[in-house]
C-alpha cells in the first residue's frame, strides 16, 4: 500500500488529468495508442521534450523511445526543425493555394525514392493508403486487395482487419462499423509466407489490385522479411499484373535514406509514407512512378483532395529533418545505437533469465517477451518472431511489468508488446547504457514476479 501510495504521488498530476479527460474525450485519450490500457496503467500526461527526453506534468523525466511513434529522428525540438518552423510561421500556416515547401520537399523525397517518381501529398498514412488503394483500383480495374494479417494502415475500412498496433493492443484486431461489403474485398495472408501469396494469386489471378505490405512489420513489434520473401512478392505481381505498395510510414527515412525499398533492393509500384517526412508534424505522401500518378486529379479521372495537404509547416519541418538525415554518418550512426541496445536488451535477458528475443531494423526495434523458451546463448542469433500469430504468443503480462518497472526508473517505452521503439540522432549512447542497466533491473523484476 505505501509503494502503491508513492507510485500515486509521483503521477498524482497525471491522473488527475486523465479523471478530467475521460469525461471529454473517448476513453480520454485522441488515439488508442496513447492509452496505458494495455499495461494496466493510466497515460502519463507530457509537459515537454527535449532531445531525448520528455518531462510529464508531475516533473518526471524520461528517455524517450516512443519518438512520437516514429518522426522525431532528430529529437524533440531539434533547433534545426525548430528555426525552419519558426521561419515559416512568421510567413503564415496555411494557405488554400500551392507553396514552395511543397515542391522542395517533394523534390526530396522523389530523388531518394528514386524511379523519377511523383508524390502527393496528403495529411496522414491512413489518407495516404486509402488514396493509394483507389489508385490501384483504378489504374489495374480489379477490385481485391491482399494484405498482411498484423499489418497496420491506418484506420481505412477495407484494412482494418487483422490489424496490428493498437487495434491488437485492445483486443480488436477487427472493427464495428464496417460493412461485410468493405471487406469481402481484402484478401488475408501471413507475413514471411511465400506460398500463401502464391496460393491468393493463383486463385484470383484476374481480380487482384495490390498487394500491400509493411515491408518490415513494425505494428506487431519490429518483424523482418525472410531472405528473398519481399523479391518474391514483387515478382508475384509482376507476374499477375498487380501493384505492389509498400507501407513506409514507419520505415520511410527511418530505416534507411530509401526506406525499406533501399536497404532490402525491393522497389514497389506506390509507397505511402508519413511520419519522418513531417518531422513531427501532421503529414502523409503517396509516391510512384510519373505515368502511375499522372492518373490523380487534376492529372488524371482519380479523385483525391485534401484543404491542408502539404501544409507549410509539415513541409518545412519535414524538409529541415531531411536535411538533418542527409548529414555524414547520420544512418551509421542510428544503427551504432540501436545495434548497442538489442545487444544490451539480449545480454540483460540472458543474465536474469528472462525469455526474450529483441528483433531491430535500423533503428526501430522491438523485444519481444517469449512464453515457455530459454533466452538465447547469443544475442539475437535468429529470428523468434516471424509473423502476427508468433507476435500474439508473445507475454503481455511480462512486458506490462517490464514497462512498470521502467517507466518508474525514468525510460518512456511504448504502452505495449506490440509496438516498436525508436531510436534518433540524439539519444546519446550514455543513454543506451543507462537504459540497458534500468533494463536489467527491470527484468529481474519481471523474472521475480
């Protein structure tokens, strides 16, 4: 009862403010994945970040690996992204008419894409799939989408099932409100699974649209594609005529300068991105080959809008976080770090005992609590988890009081088994280690209990 009293005092401002919020917003947050549910928790209410780390209303501080789930690679308020921010704003936010940010970041992102492609713009991942998907519809005239059971893509209908992130986090991998209709288009298959994909071809070889993917899983916890799965994919709809698009909303700039397209040689029809290229900002993008997009309005008949699409300040915080990736060793660097905290996280593990494999891809990774195994010898010497279904054996329970533990010792890690961490260009690598030592302590409290 005294620690539970203690552990009340230390959030008392926090949970004073989630009493007030549940009352006004559904189940008081804006987006399931802010909500401690998942742990057995509250949500810590943020003051402020800076860098690597975050300060909650109580006064705590965190490192952070949550990164706003993603696009702040360079860190909370880089001065960087800050002075571009600012310099824009003094000029206005919001138009109703093109800017130049529009062109140069786009510029940006067609030169590391690659393919003379184009890009639209759009204001999240989820518009941007959804603008993708009927794009796919449209430019092939076949209705059926294959994608990956725990792959997530934004909330659009057609997609939301067998979702990963929070809809996985919150028991609903599905959800009320779509129409049988929506989703008697989708076709389900398992991630690192060639034959299954071969299967769905062969038997809807003249109706198939897209097959769309995470290229690396990144809401079921950070899953790499098997040697040669993404190739073969890529052949499969060549064969077949379809369109392959990958989802980088996650992966894009942040796994490589290319995105998950660059670093496993595997180039996609469309990609839809978001995150990074907002630097911390609202934003979503489109992007493929010139004849592919021409056929977007006003170009082509397939219609898409959007009032605050490529907005300035998206546009210049996006570019100016572009810029920063652009710097010498930036990418060795992310992947130094990283690589130094699976290697902690698995070393930790194998010293208390702790089942846990600790699966990266550049500098997102995820450890995953492994029921009824020994830890591994060697650290991430193989792959544990290689699709949804392994994912969901996972402990919840474990990580729960794994996150407890580290959330009282000052690392901010994201509310749920089934989410990535992320690491940036200012997480410092005194601060891999102090997280390593807090990790260690924490699993041996795990162990414990």
């Amino acid at each position: 009862m005294a620690n539970q009293k203690k552990t009340d005092n230390r959030y008392k401002k926090s949970q004073q403010l989630f009493q007030r919020a549940v009352g006004l917003m559904p189940g008081g947050v804006s987006s399931p994945v802010r909500s401690f549910a998942g742990v057995g928790l509250g949500p810590v209410f943020i003051k402020s970040g800076q860098g690597a780390y975050l300060t909650d209303v109580d006064g705590n501080s965190y490192i952070d690996f949550v990164m706003s789930y993603g696009p702040l690679i360079a860190g909370h308020a880089h001065p960087a992204v800050r002075a571009a921010m600012a310099k824009q704003m003094s000029r206005g936010t919001s138009f109703g008419c093109s800017s130049p940010g529009e062109v140069d970041l786009a510029q940006m992102i067609s030169d590391a894409m690659g393919t003379s492609s184009k890009v639209r713009f759009v204001n999240s991942g989820t518009e941007a799939v959804m603008s993708a998907i009927r794009l796919a519809r449209a430019a092939t005239g076949r209705r059926l989408i294959i994608k990956i059971a725990g792959g997530y893509h934004g909330h659009v209908d057609a997609l939301l099932v067998q979702a990963g992130s929070g809809a996985t986090t919150h028991g609903s991998p599905s959800s009320p409100g779509i129409p049988p209709g929506v989703v008697e288009n989708t076709l389900l298959i398992s991630f690192n699974d060639v034959a299954a994909a071969q299967q769905q071809f062969a038997l809807h070889c003249q109706e198939i649209a897209a097959l769309i993917i995470e290229p690396v899983l990144g809401n079921i916890g950070v899953v790499n594609p098997a040697p040669g799965y993404l190739a073969e994919l890529r052949r499969l709809c060549d064969e077949y005529q379809a369109l392959l698009i990958f989802d980088e909303v996650m992966t894009g700039f942040r796994v490589a300068w290319g995105g998950a397209q660059s670093r496993y040689g595997v180039r996609p029809d469309l990609t839809c991105l978001g995150k990074i290229i907002g630097g911390g900002l609202p934003v979503g993008a489109y992007t493929g080959r010139g004849e592919l997009m021409d056929q977007i309005s006003p170009a082509g008949p397939v219609y898409q809008a959007g009032t605050l699409s490529g907005n300035p300040l998206s546009m210049a915080a996006g570019a100016a976080t572009l810029r920063l990736l652009q710097l010498p060793d930036a990418y060795s660097q992310l992947e130094f770090l990283a690589a130094r905290l699976q290697d902690g996280l698995a070393g930790a593990a194998a010293k208390t005992g702790v089942p846990l494999a600790v699966q990266r891809c550049g500098s997102m990774l995820t450890p995953f609590f492994l029921p009824g195994k020994s830890p591994a010898t060697e650290a991430h010497s193989e792959q544990h988890i290689n699709n949804y279904a392994q994912a969901l054996s996972c402990s919840t329970r474990a990580y729960a009081l794994f996150f407890k533990q580290m959330l009282d010792a000052g690392v901010m890690l994201p509310p749920s088994q089934y989410e990535a961490w992320f690491v940036s260009l200012v997480h410092s690598q005194a601060d891999i280690d102090a997280t390593i030592e807090k990790a260690e302590a924490a699993l041996a409290a795990v162990r414990a209990g």
